[in-house]
C-alpha cells in the first residue's frame, strides 16, 4: 500500500497497537531540560525504578539560565535548583548531559541537529513542544508533557493515537527578503492557530526544497503554532549534507548504510493525506503578527484587519487582543513604533539567522530608541558568530551578543520585555506575558526585526535594505 | 501514580468565554520553576486573576464568588502553546474534573487525560447554549456522564455525547495510568528493539 513519509517512520515504531487505543510507540531520542524533567524524574525514583535507556537521552539546561555571567552562580535560587536537579538526576542515571558552559550547551532543539543527534527515520520526543523543530530532518518530532517524559524515561515508549495526516505544499521561488520564517507565519495566518489540530504535518513542495536545513528547522519549529502535533519535511541531499561529519551521525559503512535507508524516506506517489493545502510561494511577502496568538498575523505593508471582517462569535476575543496590544482595529502596522528587538530562540536562533541580521544591519546603526538583545541559540552558534566577525559587526551596529538561551522567549530568566512595551521577536509566540508580564510581542523574520532594530519601527525590510 | 477515578460529576461550572486560551495564561512561565508538581492550582491563570499588586482582579471569573464548581467552560481551542503539563496540574490542583469546549489543543489534551482531567468537546451550539444558561443563571448546572460519554445542559435538559477513546476511558473510570502499563510490555520492547533499524 501507498504510504506517506509520516505513516513509513510511524509504522516502523510501533511497539504494540491497543485496539480503539494509542500506540505504544517506540522512541529513538528523548531530549530533556530543567523545566519539564524533575517531576518526571521524581515520578520513575518513586516507582522504584531506573531510566530504562540512558544512551538515548540528551540533556541541556536552556529555558532557565540567564544569558548574561554564565560562569557565575545562577543568582535566581528557584532556576538553580531547578539546573543543578538536572544534573543531579542526569548523574544518577547515566545520562549526557551538556551543563551551563559545556561547549555543546544551548537550546535543547538547536542542539539536536547541530550535534548530528537528530537524524532523518527517527523518532524524537522531548517535553517542549517546538519539538517539532527536528522534523526538519524528516524524522518524527514531538513535544510530550511531563508524564509522558516520566514513560518514555521508564520504558523509552508513549502511549499515542496515530494523528490524521495533512499535507502543505508550497510552490514556486519566494522573493527578496522574504524568509522561511514569513513562509510560516503566512500559513497559520491563513489556517489560525487550531487549523492543524489533530494532524501531523508534511511541508512539501518546490519552495520547501529550496530551503536550508535551517531555514526548514524555522517552519517545522512553528508548526506546532497551528497546532499541528509536529511538521516534517521529506530528506533528502540537503539534509544528507547537513548531518553528515557531525558527532553524533553514523560514519563510514554505516554512513552509507543509512543514507540508503534515508532515501527510502519519501510519501510514495498515490499515498493519501486526510488533508492537503497548497500554496503559492509568489504570494508571500513579509510578515508580522500583530496579536495576541500567532495565528493574528499580516503582511507588513498591510493593516490590521477591521472588526466587521471578525466572525461574531471571535469579536470579543479579538478586541480584547487589541487592547493588549494597544493597537486598534484597522490600524496600518508600518511606521508604529516599537521598543525591543529579540534575536534568538529555537525557531531563529541559528547561525544563518544570525548572519543575515549582521548582514543587514553592517554598517548602519541601532535606532537609539530600541533595546534589543541578540542571543545565540547554541555555545556553537556563538563561537561561530565570533568565529565569523559577526560580533564585531554587531558591536559596530551597537549591538551586544549575550550568551545562548531561550532568553527572552519565554522570559523565565531575567530577559523580560517590560510592561506595555512592543518587542519586535523572532520567537515564535505572542501570547499574552509570553515575554514578560504585560509585554507586547510581534513575532517576525530576522530580516523584520533587523529593519525594526534599525529604524526603532515596524519596517519592510524589502524597502530599508533595498532587497 | 494512580489518578483519582472520574465519576460522574453534576456541578455548577466556571464559565470562560474566551478563544485560544493558551498555557502561558493557564500557568504563565515564571511558575515554571518548581520541581515537584504541588500548589499549581494557587497560580491557575495568574495574570488574569491578580493584579500587579498580587490583589484579586474582581472582573476575572475565578474572583467572582457568583460562579463555582468543578467543571471549567472555554471558548475554543482551549490549551494550545506549550507543552507544559504545568497547565493540567495547575487545572487540577485548582479541583477542576472537567473542562468543556468546542476545541482542544492535542498536547493539552493529552496532558488533562494524564492527570485525571476530562476534556470534554462539545459542538459550537452546544457549548454557545451552555454560555446563554449561565448567562441566564450563574447556579445553572452541567452534567458529565464518562460511563455513556454524555454531557448534558441541566437547564435545558439539551444532551450531547463526546467522544475518548475507550482505552484511556478505562484508565480514567479505574484510576489506572500508562506508565504501569508500559512497564508490563517489557518483554515486548526488548524484542521490538532487536529488530528496529539501526544505525
Ligand atoms: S527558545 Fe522558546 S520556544 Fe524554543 S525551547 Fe526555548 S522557550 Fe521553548
């Protein structure tokens, strides 16, 4: 029978099928952090019991860490106890762990590829769900809660229904300037923040192709805010090319052995998706969200949508967005002015993210009314940052490079945008207090922010960088 | 660890009429810090039921002593964002059993089966017809029945069946949870492990 990418790798992992019941599905990796684990942990130590297969869990500190004085003590006391449970518990069963100033220390889904720990056929889990970062490399990707952690720690197995497959197709070549980042903030612009509910997701499609490992990490990172369980992309020599060399990718014969395997890796030709979308990669132009859910986003050159364009039923939801967010219904988004800039997090904290802001911003100047932070998602990505001159060419802008985290992202450490304050941020939530109480979020491409950084305002990069 | 067992509830409910609640607004990040899974309940939507001075906000409908009882009723797409099961514990430890809406995220989902809350998802009517009986009486009651899968609008007598699974039904009707489960397939993932691909 036909298969999809999904339905192969799936299917190749289950353990056991319960009837009108999930799968026990078998785990390749279990990546794990400070904030997610210790219950999970606390969990399998109650029962009695060890963590069942400690070579296949990766640990790295990276939600609650400061990006300022790593070598200090984490003067916060709560995050400390929190970083030195992982290592404790890490130490007690086995497991790697990259701690606060390991050289391969970062964002647990930069990590993964960039060590060559992701790898495509594989089944991934950890208790974030970005997870879905590492689909990026056609594997299946997923983030878990905290007692799924504590099963797959005891058994390297979940419970999970199989989720209704759907397929995006983007086609055609995207135009200057813009980003994979606008490719996926544009989809759940079109299909919101529940449209992919219940399924699991192949990108597909000639614009997909094109892209970097990196740049199709940015879209699978954000599948999730559609809501979708995870996002892949099918591998292929990009990816091959990608994974190979790094330290943890098979070498040798067996490098062949599996890139053989990997070439398996695609959605057989009549295979059927419960659900298909195409688009089309012309029609895409820079992006920015404007409210409260990442679903609520424009193109940047357009307005806020007016209120008789709301369902009735959503209107109240909507205006209480507005208000949030101080903005008004109908209002065009150019030219506001804004207070923050954050580059960094999973979904653009990589060294091509970086690069292209440097890139952008070489030779101008920092706005004077914008704070912005730069924040590396990996020890790697700052070595190389430096390693390239792009701090330097930072400095020179008046920016500072801090040390790697999710930061500001979701403002568990000291990184918080104060209240009432427009950040404009490469993460990829908006949500209410997502990056600080009160703080007001426009999620966007590096591009945007550089252009936002640059001017102090919401600007088309298109135009202030003549792309 | 075993959960409490779901019976049937028959409860006043809190009502929230709002869409695309996400886990930052169930349990804000800055809560995240704990390393046990104790007191979430006391910080269940933080920034919406507490001002900055920790003062209780009276518009907020946890505040408003008109409205009580075990089962919460959401807008859709109740629980997407983040993964963290910090939002069902903190919905548990609030003492929720239920929560209704005409949407859930998966993760969420998941995490509620987990711990002992029941989504419950009900159609668009339904769940606008509850909001008017509670608009209408704030004392106005639902009914959940997990044996017949039937949630029911006691003011209306309006009845409707919601779908689980009849696996993790069991679980919840039990008290029973996967992690006992998985550990009795030990035998089975061993030898799953002998022959998966390799590399
Ligand atoms: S960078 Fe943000 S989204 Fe990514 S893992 Fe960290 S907190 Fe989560």
């Amino acid at each position: 029978m036909a298969k999809t990418l999904f339905d192969k790798i799936w299917d190749s992992h289950v353990v056991k099928t319960i009837e009108d019941g999930p799968n026990v599905l078998y785990i390749d990796r279990h990546f794990i952090h400070e904030v997610t684990s210790p219950q999970a942990f606390g969990g399998i130590k109650a029962r009695g019991i060890q963590v069942a297969r400690p070579n296949q869990v990766i640990a790295t500190p990276d939600h609650n860490i400061p990006t300022v004085d790593q070598h200090l003590t984490i003067h916060d006391e709560l995050s400390r106890v929190q970083v030195e449970t992982l290592k404790k518990n890490c130490e007690e069963n086995g497991i790697t762990m990259y701690g606060l100033n390991h050289p391969y220390n970062g964002i647990v889904h930069v990590v993964g590829p960039e060590m060559g720990i992701t790898q495509p056929g594989m089944t991934i889990v950890c208790g974030d769900s970005h997870t879905s970062t590492h689909g990026a490399f056609g594997s299946i990707a997923f983030g878990i809660g905290t007692s799924e952690v504590e099963m797959a720690l005891a058994t390297q197995c979940i419970m999970q229904p199989k989720p209704k497959k759907m397929r995006i197709n983007i086609e055609g070549t995207l135009a200057n300037g813009v980003t994979s980042k606008d490719i996926i903030l544009y989809i759940i612009s079109k299909i919101s923040t529940g449209g992919g509910t219940g399924y699991f997701v192949e990108f597909a499609g000639s614009a997909i192709r094109s892209l970097s490992m990196e740049a199709r990490m940015t879209i699978c990172n954000m599948s999730i805010e559609m809501g979708a369980r995870g996002g892949m992309i099918a591998p292929d020599e990009t990816t091959f090319e990608y994974v190979k060399g790094r330290e943890y990718a098979p070498q040798g014969e067996q490098w062949e052995k599996a890139v053989a395997y990997w070439k398996t890796l695609v959605t057989d030709e009549d295979a059927v998706f419960d659900k298909e979308l195409h688009y089309e990669a012309a029609d895409i132009e820079p992006m920015i969200t404007y409210g409260t859910n990442p679903g609520m986003g424009e193109k940047i050159v357009g307005n806020i949508p007016t209120l008789d364009s709301i369902d009735a039923s959503s209107k109240v939801t909507f205006q209480k967005s507005m208000d949030y967010m101080g903005f008004a219904p109908g209002d065009k988004l150019e030219g506001k002015q804004i207070d923050y800039v954050f580059l960094g997090s999973c979904t653009n904290g990589r060294i091509e993210d970086l690069r292209a802001f440097a890139a952008a911003v070489k030779g101008r100047k920092k706005a004077d009314n914008v704070t912005a932070w730069i924040v590396p998602g990996s020890k790697q990505v700052e070595k190389q940052a430096i390693a390239e001159g792009i701090k330097e060419v930072l400095e020179e802008a008046g920016f500072e490079l801090r040390q790697p985290g999710c930061s500001a992202c979701l403002a568990m450490n000291d990184d918080k945008i104060p209240e009432g304050k427009y950040a404009v941020s490469t993460s990829n939530r908006n949500f209410e207090g997502r990056q600080g109480p009160g703080s007001r979020t426009l999620l966007a491409s590096p591009l945007t922010a550089a252009a936002a950084a640059v001017t102090g305002t919401i600007a088309d990069p298109r135009t202030i960088f003549n792309l | 660890m075993p959960i409490d067992k779901f019976v049937t509830v028959q409860t006043t409910v809190v009502p929230l009429p709002i869409e695309n609640v996400d886990t930052d607004q169930i349990i804000p990040a800055r809560f995240l810090k704990a390393t046990t899974k104790d007191g979430f309940g006391d910080n269940l939507f933080f920034d919406w039921r507490y001002d900055k001075a920790g003062q209780p906000k009276a518009d907020f409908v946890l505040n408003n002593p008109i409205y009580s009882g075990s089962v919460l009723v959401a807008g859709k797409n109740f629980g997407s964002g983040s993964s963290r099961e910090h939002a069902a514990w903190a919905i548990a430890g609030y003492g929720f059993k239920a929560v209704v809406s005409s949407f859930f995220a998966d993760i969420f989902r998941n995490n509620s089966l987990n711990n002992g809350v029941l989504p419950v998802q009900v159609t668009d009517a339904f769940l606008a017809g509850l909001f008017k009986s509670i608009d209408a009486d704030p004392k106005a009651e639902v009914k959940i029945d997990l044996e017949n899968q039937t949630i029911t609008n006691v003011s209306t007598g309006e009845s409707e069946s919601f779908e689980i699974n009849s696996y993790k039904k069991n679980c919840l009707v039990n008290g029973y949870d996967d992690i006992d489960y998985l550990l009795s397939l030990k035998d089975e993932i061993s030898a799953y492990e002998k022959q998966a691909i390799k590399f």
